[in-house]
C-alpha cells in the first residue's frame, strides 16, 4: 500500500513511500477460525477532529452558514487551495 507522510507541511516535504499490507493485519477468530483481518479504524470520539466537530455542529447544521469540505486534498490549482492539509488532518496533528 502506499503512503504520504508529513502531509501537514508544504508538498515540496512530503515523503511517499510504501508499507505490506500485511503490516496491517492482525488474527482474529472469526467463525471458530484464526483469519487476518484488517482491524476497523473507529472514530475517536476523545480525539481532536470529533471534538472540534462536536464544538460546531449546531453552526453547522444551520444551511445558511459557510460549509468547510475537510475532505481530500486537491492536486491542482492555487498552491494556497492545493497545498493546505485537510481540516482533519490539521486537527489530528495538532496543527491549526
């Protein structure tokens, strides 16, 4: 599988590189049988991006307010749109 690392500094310092799948996998029994199985990654609702959601999300729910798409990264365009780390990303890491 690949990966970026360092995705809450500019471009030009991100490092790609690579990971096995196994890496990712841990045994657990399931129907009275060992199987790898890629463990689920469930929301941490005492982590940073939750909570800052928790914070906003009656502002947000509102359909008049402005709406932020903490979603991927866009590769093309302005570098001040392309370049800037996803809100949760920035939330994850501490960055703001």
């Amino acid at each position: 599988m690949s990966l970026v690392r360092n995705l809450t500094h500019p471009a030009a310092e991100w490092i790609a590189g690579g990971v096995p799948i196994t890496m990712m996998m841990n045994m657990e029994k399931r129907n009275g049988k060992m199987k790898p199985v890629i463990q689920k990654a469930l929301v941490d609702l005492n982590g940073a991006p939750f909570l800052y959601f928790k914070k906003h999300r009656a502002e947000w729910a509102d359909s008049k307010s402005s709406y932020i798409y903490p979603g991927p990264i866009q590769y093309y365009g302005p570098t001040e749109v392309c370049d800037q780390p996803t809100i949760t990303l920035k939330l994850e890491r501490g960055a703001k």
